[in-house]
C-alpha cells in the first residue's frame, strides 16, 4: 500500500536528485522537468489523486515531495531557480483543495454506482472509510489527507453523506494547506541537503573502506599467529 507518511517518497528522491540514477516510471519524468511543465505536471498528479482516483497508483504526497525537491535542487543549483518554492506550494495546495472538491462533487452525482465497480468495488479500505466518514462527518476530509487510501476516497464518500459542501469545503482547505505545504516543504528539504548529504555519504564510506581494510590486516595477523601457536604446540607434542 501507499506509504502513508511520504518519508519512504523523500528517501528514495533523495538518492535521485540532481538527476543521479533517476528512477523509471512517471517520478523519474517528472525530476527531468523544470519551469512551467513542472508545476503543471504535479499539480495534475496531486489534483488528480482524489478527482479521478489516480491515488491508487501515484500517491499525491509522492508528486507534492517531487514537486519541493525540483524546488530545492534548482536553489542548489545556482542562478535564477527554475521551480519556485513559493509557486510550487500554491500549486500543490490549490490543486488539493481543487481534486477533493471534485471527488465531493463525484461522489454526490455517482458515488454508489462508483462504489460499484472498480477501483472502488470490493475493496474492505472502502468500508471502513465509509465508517470513518460516518464516525467523524466533515473532520473526516481533514483527518483522511493525511493516510494514502482514505485521502483518495472519503471526499466522495463525503459528498454521498448529509455534510453541505460549504462544511465539506472548511475542513477541505485547512487539510489542504497543511498537506500541501508540509509535503512540498518536506521535498524542498531533501533538494537542498542532497548535497551535503552525499558529502557525508562519501566521508562515511571512506571510513567504512578503512576500517575494512584494518580489520582484514587484524584478521590475517591473527590467523598466522594462530597457525604458528598450533605449529608449535604441535612441535611439542611430537
């Protein structure tokens, strides 16, 4: 399943910023773009997590990290950054704020039929949302962006509910805020420390190689000290 808290997202960037190894698959795409089509591609990923259940295959704290590390990683750098923080987190939170109002609205017009058939039929995730929902009402659209699976369906389950959209709508914006900037700010945290933590990385596996090489000595020492105590002892007995 999703990770639930986006840190697994940002370890595995880390090791692909500043365009090392970059991973297959859409991620990998989108840490090659800069500019424009960076805030449009994550604000469609992150939008389209929850309007059209895109979330079950690309989580969105996934595209909001991706979109904090392009920030970061263009500060390092040097020059004019081509992916602004401040722009990046707009985008993220507007395109969060904007899918949950469209998951609402789907789930208001289409959610039993939604129910019933994929990727929603069938799944236990989905029921005990639904009593996630029913427990909570509106603060279950706050509470829920912030695990994988529900933020990706208790919008809509929510529009299937008696909650008014201007309630909805509430709790919708201040989840999304927080998301939005917590993750995007998680990312740019990891596109700036890349390099001083590759820097560390290095120093660290130096020391590794050295100890290596130290004990491998120790260990041969020992060993023909060992043999020559077993020859001598041997010696002695004959």
């Amino acid at each position: 399943m999703n990770d639930p808290t986006g840190i697994l997202a940002a370890a595995r960037l880390l090791a692909v910023a500043h365009r090392a190894a970059l991973p297959g698959g859409v991620v990998g795409r989108i840490l090659h773009v800069q500019g424009p089509v960076a805030y449009a591609l994550v604000g469609l990923l992150v939008f389209s997590e929850t309007a059209f259940f895109v979330g079950f295959f690309i989580p969105g704290e996934t595209a909001a990290v991706v979109g904090g590390v392009l920030a970061g990683t263009s500060v390092v750098a040097g020059g004019r950054p081509e992916v602004n923080l401040v722009a990046m987190i707009g985008v993220v939170v507007f395109a969060a704020i904007a899918g949950d109002s469209v998951g609402y609205l789907l789930g208001t017009l289409a959610g039993p039929w939604l129910l019933a058939h994929r990727p929603l039929r069938g799944r236990p995730a989905v029921a005990r949302s639904r009593a996630f929902v029913d427990r909570y009402g509106g603060p279950a659209v706050l509470l829920g962006r912030f695990v994988a699976f529900a933020r990706a369906v208790v919008p809509g389950l929510v529009g299937m509910s008696d909650v008014r959209y201007r309630v909805f709508l509430v709790y919708n914006a201040i989840g999304g805020l927080l998301w939005g900037i917590g993750y995007t700010l998680l990312g740019y945290a990891v596109g700036l420390s890349f390099e001083a933590v590759l820097h560390r990385l290095s120093e660290g596996l130096l020391v590794v190689v050295v100890v290596v090489v130290i004990a491998g000595v120790v260990a041969v020492l020992v060993h023909r000290r060992s043999r020559r105590r077993d020859a001598a002892a041997g010696g002695e007995a004959g």
